[in-house]
C-alpha cells in the first residue's frame, strides 16, 4: 500500500485534505512534523507522495511550503483540494474562558481566529505550534490552557472539550491544499487544469512585466503570483506563478518555452485538475486548433511552398 506523508500529527486540516486527496486508491497516511520533512520524505522516496498546506484565503500563502518545493530535487504537483476552513476551541474539562492564561496554534490559525480572540480570550498568551492538531497536544500535555484546532481533532483528543465551535473571522475561509510526488507521468489533461511554476527573472528593468506578458499574450489566466527571497542574495525573488491550463496545451507549453528563454531559472511545479473544475476560457487566437493551423502553415512557408 503506498505512503502518503501529510503535516501532522493526525488530526490537522492536511490530514483531511490529503485523505480526500487520496480518496480514489488505498493508503497509508504518514504524518510529519513539519512540511519540509514531509516534502523531503518524497525526494528520499521513504513515502510516494505529500499533502501539503499551499494557501489561505485570509492569511496567504504557506511560505514553508513555497521554500520547500523550490530547495533540493524537483517536485510536481499532481492534485488539488480546497477545503473550508472554521475551528473549534478545546480546551481540559472544566477550563473557563476566564482561566484560560495561554491559547495555542499554527499561526496560519491564529490569524483566522484574530478577531475572535480579542473578543473572548483577550488576556490569553499565543503559542505558536508546527500544526493545529499539535496545539491540541499541546493542551492535553498540560503545556497550553487552549487550542485553535480543525474539528477533526476532537475525536483525537476525547480528554479535551469545545470552549466554542465554528470559530472563523471569515465566514467563508478556505485553504488550498496539494498532493506532491516525485516527477513522472503528468495527470492527464481535463481542460479545468492548472499549473503551477517558480521563476528567477533577470535582474533588469521590466523582467517581470516580461514574464507577466508571455502569459498574457497568450491568453492564459494568472491565478497567483507570489514572490519568496532568493535567500542568499538580498533583493532578489523567486515568483511563484499559479496559471490556468495544462502544460500538454498549446498555449501553455508555448508560453514555458518563452519563459525559459527569458528568465534565469524556470522550474515546473506541476499541472494537474483545478478542485473546482472550472474550465479555462481560452481565447480563439489561443486555441489548440489556432497553434496546430499557424504551425503547418510556418512549415508550408519554410518549405518554400508558400509566398
Ligand atoms: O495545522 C493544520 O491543521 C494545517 O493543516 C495547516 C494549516 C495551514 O498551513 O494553513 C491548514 C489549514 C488552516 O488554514 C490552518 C493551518
């Protein structure tokens, strides 16, 4: 049965999200302190694949993730799941909301729940915790008075007790999750895809505007743009672009093409089916037909049958 790792320990937002990630075989469910040990698990092949947090609709991107993909051997994408996202509050039996001195989470959830602790814990300390299920830990040990946690992680911890339930600041949050694998046999395409990259511009005046115009020429939809340091040369970014279609299309591969021409580093993160299956508009310049037809026409003049 193959090993899939996901950020744990069991009981976080990624244990249910790659469960449903992984709903069409049978797996075991590996869980990883962090989303860099989960991630290198893959690279070392000790599990086949990672769900992995990627980003939040309030509090952005998951950074570790996003450094995570880009250090060390390649890896791909090859799914999609967006989960809703509303917290319980737990805390030991008997725990009152005025005895409450420490309130624990992955800071992630702390920024969701803002406004909720200010309201009814507003004396409370935070702790931050690799993931909201070890805050649930962190709790039952004793070592924190209350934790922000997915639902699920209630039934791990039946010692524990809702200080309030469907918590969320924003009603309708949602987190986007991915199940990472080594490169391979790319998922087919659907025409509801999307693909995900990480590029270095050159350090020149408009590369990004550059970047930004191989995509838009072509009439490809950018879904995301984020930029993360280079790390060991202040000033300069990795942007990690999130557009819709698939690398098999036309259009897109046309695009990548123009994108390794241009930039100092392209790296390819995946295309795999949107979670919400929308399809991608294209326009008609833009079509697959629209490329084979200008393609044959190019070779008809190389040729020299075409004036
Ligand atoms: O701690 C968890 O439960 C996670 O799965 C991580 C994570 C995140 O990284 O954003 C996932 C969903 C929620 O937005 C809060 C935390």
């Amino acid at each position: 049965m193959p090993r899939i790792a996901f950020l744990g320990p069991p009981g976080t937002f990624t244990e249910q999200a790659t469960r449903a990630l992984t709903a069409d075989f049978d797996a075991e469910l590996v869980p990883f302190d962090t989303v860099p040990n989960a991630l290198d698990a893959v690279r070392s092949q000790d599990v086949l694949a990672a769900g992995v947090p990627m980003e939040n609709s309030v509090e952005g991107s998951v950074s570790a993730t996003l450094d995570a993909l880009t250090m060390g051997e390649p890896l791909v994408a090859v799914a999609e799941a967006v989960l809703p996202i509303r917290f319980h509050v737990l805390v030991r039996r008997g725990t009152t909301a005025g005895a409450v001195s420490t309130v624990a989470s992955h800071p992630h959830a702390i920024a969701q729940v803002r406004s909720w602790l200010d309201r009814h814990l507003p004396e409370a300390r935070v702790l931050t915790t690799s993931s909201t299920a070890a805050a649930a830990a962190e709790v039952d040990g004793g070592h924190a008075d209350a934790a922000v946690v997915a639902p699920v992680a209630a039934e791990r911890h039946p010692a524990l007790v809702p200080l309030d339930t469907g918590v969320a600041d924003v009603a309708d949050a949602r987190t986007r999750f991915l199940l990472i694998r080594r490169p391979g046999a790319l998922p087919e395409p659907t025409g509801a895809d999307r693909t995900s990259i990480a590029v270095v511009a050159h350090d020149e005046v408009g590369a990004l505007t550059e970047v930004l115009s191989e995509l838009s020429l072509r009439g490809i939809n950018l879904s995301r743009i984020e930029s993360r340091p280079i790390k060991d040369r202040l000033g300069e970014y990795r942007f990690f672009l999130d557009f819709d279609g698939h690398v098999a299309d036309a259009r897109i591969g046309d695009a990548l093409t123009g994108l390794r021409r241009r930039c100092e580093e392209v790296r390819f993160l995946g295309s795999y089916p949107k979670a919400d299956r929308s399809p991608a508009s294209v326009r008609p310049a833009a079509s697959e037909q629209a490329f084979r037809k200008s393609m044959e026409w190019l070779a008809e003049v190389r040729a020299g049958r075409l004036a």
